[in-house]
C-alpha cells in the first residue's frame, strides 16, 4: 500500500518486565521460541503491503537494532523507502516539544520524504495478526480522519482493566476513550491518521506544551474529528508484565492457539539464524513442549518453551519453564515455573521454582 506508511513507535509500550528488559527494549524481548515482540507489528506491516516503516526507539536500543539490521528478513532493505530506524535526535536548541511529540517533530523528514498520505501507528506490545489493508479500506470507505483499532474480548485480564476502551454509536463514531473497567472494548494502540493531519495536529500540541500525540491530539479533540472504530477479531495477546509475558507464552503450547498465530494466513517473520535441528539424545523425555533448533536434549522437557541453541544435560528436569537462546543446564537440575533469560548457565544439582502468577526470572548472562 503505497499511500500508507507505518510508525512502530515505542515510547508507548508499559515496560513492566523487570529482568527482561534491564538490557532490552519491551520490543526487543524474545517470544514464542524464536521471535521477538516487535516481529508480529513489522510482520502485519508488511503483510499488508506497507513499505515505509519507521521505528521510533528512545532507550536500551541496541538489541533492537542487531535484531533488525537492514529489515532484510521483512523485505525492507530497499534503495527507496524500506525501514528507518529513528532513535532520539535532541539536538535542535529551539525545539520545545515534549514526550512522544519529540520523535514525530524531530523526524519529520520521514514523514515529508514519504509518498503516502495516511499513517498507520503502532506499538509493539501487541501479538496480533491484523490485516491493516483491510482495516485502511475501512478508514478509506468510511472517510475517517483517525480510525483507531479495537479488540472485543469475552473477558478482561486482571492487567487490562485500566487500559484504554472505546465507546462508540452503532455507526462505528468514536465517542469516548475511558478506563472503564467494564468496556470490552480494548483499544490496542493503534491508529491510521491522514499525513497532513497528524503533522496539523503536532504543531498544535507542541505550540501549547502537550506531550503525547494520540492524547492531546486526537482523545482531545473526539467532537471535531471523524474518529472511527475497526475491530480486530483474531488472535490478541497483550504483553506488559513478567506474568502476562508467562501466561501468554505458554498458552502458544495450546495447539489452536499456536496455529492461529503461526500456520494460519500471512507468516511472521523473524531474523534469520542458521542452526542444525535440534538433537535429542537416547533416554531424553520431551512431551507437550517448542523445541527450537540448535538445542541439545539429554534429560526431560515438560509443558516448556526452549528457544535456540539450548543444552538440557542428562538428568535435569525442565517443567512449566521457559528457557532462552544458549542457555546451559547442568546435570541433574530442576526447573519449574522459570524463566531463563539468554546465555546462563545453571550449575549442577540446582532447583528453581516459582508460580504461574510469578514465575522465577533470572537476567541474561548471568551464572546460578
């Protein structure tokens, strides 16, 4: 879709993931065996035939950027448009913008250089398969200034209850934007908004010290702008803690869920890493578990997630867990309920074990 260009903008993502992202991005974090967040977002992007696609990254990037490299997994290393990678530019000593207002005025030649005329706004802590062509012809059909994405859910997550909602008329007219802990209404901090509008509506925040574009911008002016509502009706996960990064990793053990986000429709892409299948070795147990490759298993893997490159020693016992690139584990060793960040190693005769409401976190690089 050349007439709309995508924004992963990162300022919005709840980073309340602890040991997870003390060296990383929310959209840096590793999921599902061998993604990471912000792969499912770029994924539907360009799925959806977007091929300007800007990240605005303000802090603990670096991850972020290995992972990404030139976008060549995602068909986005172009000679013309492709991905952009925006982190702060705060060196303009006149420039009075605030918040997340700061990376769409600093980066504005993005958005001029760009032949589109629409923008689509994302985050990236949303696991979804959203199909934003559609989504646009609705925002097209409909005439829409801002068309904001929604997801109905049959029940609400303990962690959603003060997220935003949308209150609509039967016309799909956004009417209000709330925290009422009843609405099912998820809003999942997405939007498409036409270019000239989004940069109209900048200059008016920064000029009267705002600081967030979709707040001040847009929840704020509801009665003059044609606000419309898209719902998704797929699959959604919502990650923004360590327990809702837990729960949601392991229902990916459900095979509906799992095929719905994996095998059905559009694929997600990722970088790629060449590795041999994983091996598992004569008198390993392995049962109701992803297996990534490059993984070594000599003892038993229960109801678990081992990304790549893991070693499993003979005797150890890895239930409910889920283990991270190139970790090794030591003869009889026991883990329930865990998670590994990437590269540790646990030595032998170790037990740790925690709860689905609060699984045992251990940091990246780290020896136990």
């Amino acid at each position: 879709m050349k007439s709309l260009m995508g924004v992963v903008n990162l300022d919005h993502d709840q980073d309340l993931l602890h040991e997870l992202t003390y060296f990383r991005s929310v959209a840096g974090v590793p999921f599902g065996g061998r993604y990471r967040m912000i792969d499912f977002v770029l994924s539907n992007m360009v799925n959806s035939g977007i091929q300007d696609i800007a990240v605005f990254a303000r802090n603990k990037y670096r991850s972020l950027m290995d992972h990404l490299g030139t976008g060549a997994p995602w068909d986005l290393n172009r000679k013309r448009g492709g991905l952009f990678i925006l982190p702060p530019d705060w060196n303009d000593p006149t420039d009075i913008s605030k918040g997340d207002l700061r990376h769409f005025h600093n980066h504005r030649d993005f958005f001029h250089r760009g032949n589109a005329d629409h923008v689509l706004v994302s985050g990236s802590q949303f696991i979804s398969k959203v199909d934003y062509e559609d989504a646009f012809k609705r925002h097209q059909e409909t005439k829409a200034d801002v068309t904001v994405l929604y997801k109905k859910v049959d029940q609400l997550e303990p962690e959603d209850r003060y997220r935003m909602k949308l209150e609509f008329d039967s016309f799909g007219n956004v009417k209000s934007i709330t925290n009422d802990e009843m609405n099912p209404n998820l809003y999942m901090q997405m939007y498409i908004i036409r270019k000239e509008l989004l940069l109209e509506l900048l200059n008016h925040c920064i000029g009267y010290h705002k600081q967030d574009l979709f707040v001040d911008g847009i929840m704020s002016n509801l009665n003059e702008l044609a606000i419309r509502a898209y719902e998704y009706k797929g699959y959604l996960s919502i990650i923004s803690s360590v327990a809702s990064y837990y729960k949601h990793s392991m229902n990916l053990l459900k095979p509906e869920i799992y095929q719905s986000l994996f095998l059905a429709g559009s694929p997600i892409y990722t970088k790629i890493k060449d590795e041999p299948p994983a091996k598992y070795v004569n008198g390993s147990e392995v049962s109701n578990s992803l297996v990534a490759n490059g993984c070594v298993i000599e003892g038993h893997v229960e109801n678990s997630i081992l990304f790549r490159g893991v070693y499993v020693a003979k005797g150890v016992s890895i239930k409910n867990s889920i283990i991270m690139q190139r970790c090794y584990i030591h003869e009889d060793t026991h883990l329930d309920h865990v998670i590994l960040d990437k590269d540790i190693l646990i030595s032998p005769n170790r037990q740790f074990a925690g709860a689905p409401e609060q699984p045992f976190v251990i940091a990246k690089r780290k020896a136990m």
